[in-house]
C-alpha cells in the first residue's frame, strides 16, 4: 500500500520575509516533482508576512499539502 506522507518535505524557516515569500513558494510549487509538503516557519515576523500568507491561502491552487508553523 501506498504511503500517504510526501516522499519529499521542504521547510522553510524565515522572518521578514514579507517581500520574497511569495516568490519562494512559487518556486517550490513549479517544481516538476510533485510529491512534496511545504512547511513555513516564521521565526517572528514583523513585517506583515502573515498578511501574504494569507492572501496566497486565500488564492488556493496548491497541489501539495502547505504548513505554516
């Protein structure tokens, strides 16, 4: 039987990050290889990271299993 956790998890720890994180996440989802979690880590943020965050929950569309910690 097939195993349901992704053969893959990349976690991204991060703070501040408001300006580039919706660029990093793009970059993981345009990955050819698909089975994949993303985990985020905010480390504290300032900045209003969370605001992109949730706008680009919001937006859905994403193919894999996505974590904010």
């Amino acid at each position: 039987m097939p195993s349901s956790e992704p053969a893959v998890s990349v976690i991204m720890i991060f703070r501040d990050a408001g300006r580039f994180i919706a660029d990093a996440i793009h970059s993981v989802e345009a990955q050819t290889f698909t089975d994949w979690e993303l985990v985020l880590v905010d480390d504290g943020s300032t900045d209003g990271t969370w605001q992109t965050l949730e706008r680009l929950a919001r937006a859905g569309g994403h193919g894999a299993t996505v974590e904010v910690v």
